[in-house]
C-alpha cells in the first residue's frame, strides 16, 4: 500500500499541462471493438484504470501497445465475449464493453460490476436500453448474459442521464437497423468526445452533449485514430488546490466551457480565475468566502466528480457553507477524514454544513476513492505541519502521477510505501 507524506502550507505556483480525460479514453478504448482494425488514440492518461481497460481488450483478443500516451488498439483478432470476472470488478468501466461486443459479436457475457465506495452503481439502466434495442438479457445470479441476433434502432427514455448507459446504447446502436433516439440523455463533455470518435469510424451520432441524442444506423464502422479530450475534473482537482493554498497557477490543456460551474462557484469564493481558449489562470489573491448551497447534478450542473475537492475548499472559506451530494448515495466518506484534520463540518443525511477555519492541521488521513482522495491531499496541501494520505491506489485510478505534477508546483508531497494496515 501507498501514500503521500505532504508538509502544508506552501502555495502551489507554476504551469502545468493537464492530462486526457480518463472518462473519455475510457468509453472510447472500448468503442474499438466495433471494428476490426487498428486505432491509434493519443493523450490517453496513464492510470490503473486504463491499465485495467487495456488488459480487458487483450483478454478478448485485441492487441494492445502503449507508447508513452498513445495506446495503439489492433481489433482484428477480438473473438472472446466473455469478461474476466477479475476484470471486471476491478473497474466500472468495464460495463462499456456490453454495447460494442453485441453489436460486433452479438453477445456478451459479464459478472455485475461491484458496488464501490461511493455507491450501489445499479447497471438497469444500462440493460432496459440494450433490451430496447432488441437484446436478450439473462441474468442468473451474478452472471449476465445479453444475445442479439440483431439489434434494431428503438426510441429509448432514460429514467435518469446515466453517463454510462448513455455511452453503451450510442456504441450498441451505430450498427443497428434504423435510428435510434435516447430521450434524457446524459450530456457529459466525454459524450461529445465519444460521439466525434464514433462519427470519424463512419457513425451517424447527432445531439451529443444535448439531452436527446439521434443515431442512425449504418451498416459497419471502420477504425480511425483519435485524441482524447482534455480531463476537466483533473483541471478542477488543481484550480482548487492552488486555491486552497493561496498560490497562482496557469494550467494548459483545459477547456474552460467544460466547467463552467466549477468555475462559477470558485469565484464566488473569491477565487481570481482568468480563461483563454485552451487554458486558464488561477489565483488566491484575498481571503475566501463560503457558498450557501452547491447540489450535484448532471452535466452542466456541479458535478459529483468535484464534490469532495470543492467541500475541501469550503473547509477554509469565511462563513458557513452547505454541500448536497445528490448523484451518488454513498459519496461523503471524505467527511469523516476532514473532520481529523480539524475541519468543522457536519453530515445530515445527504447535506455536509461546513464552517470555514484559517487553516487545517496535518493528520493521518485515508482516501476511500479516486476524488475523495483527491480533496485529501487538497486538504493536506492547506493543513498546519504534516499529513499521511492512505490509500493511494484510489488516486492513481484517475490521477496520472498527481504528487509529481503537485512537487512540479512547489508543493511537499512525495510518495512513500505504507506497512499494511
Ligand atoms: C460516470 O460513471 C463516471 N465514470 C463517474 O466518474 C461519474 O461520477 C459519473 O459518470 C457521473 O458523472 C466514468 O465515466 C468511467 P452514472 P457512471 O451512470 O456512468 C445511477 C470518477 O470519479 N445509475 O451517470 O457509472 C448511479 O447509481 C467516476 O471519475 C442507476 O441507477 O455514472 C448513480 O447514482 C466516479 N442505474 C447515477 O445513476 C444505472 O444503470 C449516476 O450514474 C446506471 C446508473
């Protein structure tokens, strides 16, 4: 097991260059299966959970290389429909390959993706709109298995905008008979990445990013080449750090319009955020101020992904401030790690009321997921003297060596091996 040893108290100053979006090489890693062929896509991050996608894709046949952040993807001898139980547990994403495995083999046989830290993460969603499309679903016990002699184009209303299910009956449905239309659908920037990757194989995707998207079937896709959007919740992660630590930091390969509400709330603290097309600039230039109320919901509203790093924020702004968290219904275990840091926050239910201090104090703390791991070290960045983060494998599912990019600022961070607990 790993940590990161942080001495607080140093302001983050530099320029950095954020990485590719892990949600959007993710989906499109697995959309390689629609065809035969080879791919290349660029500026895919280095993280486990890409580790984790590329050894589900060679155990279905696929040839995978990695150079640096190109991931060359050879499709040609993709034959399996069987995920490995192992895989498949180990990352949520592997859900992804349901879609682009029935509409390339017309079958698909997966164990149910575990629950995880921040939630029960259902898949119904996922197979009523595969059932939509003509799939037959089975599910026995933990084992799922989906056959489609054929899909067909169907109109599809998602209860909720999953991003997920979204993305897997878009790559189910870009060879089926006829249009499909998905009503609610989920409008993450990632779904617009994935869409522009399906349109370049020869797809007819229209309306990603829009609540209604429309797909036309055709009769095959072929492979094509791609690089990956920029990662706006890593972008966010940084913004806030330099914020926490009232420091000044440019970061480069950011698309402000992908957090727009991030941004909108970081300057109501106080924050000074300056943005150009491809990057932006961030300073702590006086004291900052609490923000009475911030809910999660779906793109382009706050988004969960940022809710522990902005209540590690909050910990520090003048005043009281309310957090709802209301995508997820176990995503506030963060809370309790703050708290031994001396932050004064209180959880009701799904509602963290948090009254800002000057500054936290350095404890031993334990990161229970990628992004609450994250506002751990955002905490530990502020706090007084010197802080332990536990539990570094969460962060490095979604951050591409982050206490490298945080030292490249200035910051005391390193990383260190932690005798198992
Ligand atoms: C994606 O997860 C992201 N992961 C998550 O990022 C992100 O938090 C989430 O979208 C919301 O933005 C990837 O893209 C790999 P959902 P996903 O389906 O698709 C419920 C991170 O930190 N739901 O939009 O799994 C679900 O339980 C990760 O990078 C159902 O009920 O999220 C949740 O409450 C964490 N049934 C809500 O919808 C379903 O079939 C949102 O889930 C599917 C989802």
């Amino acid at each position: 097991m790993e940590g990161f040893v942080i001495e607080g108290g140093t302001p983050l100053t530099g320029r950095v260059r954020v990485q590719g979006a892990k949600n959007a090489a993710l989906p499109i890693l697995a959309a390689t299966v629609l065809a035969a062929g080879t791919y290349e896509i660029h500026d895919v991050p280095q993280l486990t959970d890409i580790d984790a996608m590329c050894r589900i894709l060679q155990s279905l046949g696929a040839k995978v290389e990695r150079t640096g952040h190109r991931v060359t993807v050879d499709t040609i001898g993709l034959n399996q429909t069987h995920i490995p139980d192992e895989l498949m547990s180990r990352i949520r994403s592997s859900i992804f390959l349901m879609g682009p495995l029935l509409a390339r083999l017309g079958k698909v046989t997966i164990s149910r993706p575990g629950g995880c830290a921040i939630g029960k993460r259902p898949i119904n969603l996922h197979l009523k709109g595969l059932a939509c499309l003509g799939v037959e679903v089975a599910e026995e016990g933990d084992i799922i298995a989906c056959s489609a002699p054929e899909l067909k184009g169907a109109e599809i209303t998602l209860d909720f905008p999953s991003v997920g299910a979204t993305e897997n009956i878009m790559m189910a449905a870009v060879c089926a008979t006829g249009e499909t239309v998905i009503t609610n659908a989920a409008r993450e920037p990632e779904i617009v990445d994935l869409a522009a990757f399906l349109n370049k194989m020869g797809a007819r995707v229209q309306g990603a990013g829009e609540s209604t998207i429309v797909i036309q079937g055709v009769p095959k896709v072929q492979a094509t080449n791609h690089s990956v959007m920029p990662d706006r919740i890593v972008a966010g992660t940084l913004i806030i750090a330099a914020g926490a630590t009232g420091g000044e930091v440019e970061l480069d390969n950011v698309v402000p319009e992908h957090l727009e509400s991030v941004i909108e709330s970081l300057r109501q603290t106080g924050l000074a955020i300056e943005t150009a097309e491809r990057g932006l600039r961030v300073q702590a230039e006086r004291k900052l101020t609490g923000i009475p109320h911030i809910v999660t919901t779906p793109y382009p509203g706050f988004p969960t992904d940022m809710q522990p790093q902005m209540l590690a924020l909050l910990t520090l702004c003048e005043g009281t401030s309310r957090v709802t968290e209301k995508i997820f219904d176990s995503r506030l275990k963060h809370v309790e790690e703050l708290k031994k840091m001396g932050a004064e926050i209180r959880l009701e239910g799904d509602t963290v009321t948090v009254h800002g201090i000057r500054r936290l104090t350095g404890a031993h703390v334990c990161a229970t997921d990628l992004r609450a791991g994250a506002a751990l070290v955002i905490a530990a960045l502020n706090a007084q003297g010197r802080s332990v983060v536990a539990g570094v494998e969460h962060i490095d599912r979604g951050y591409e060596r982050l206490d490298e990019v945080i030292a490249q600022l200035g910051g005391q961070i390193h990383r260190v091996a932690l005798k198992k607990q």
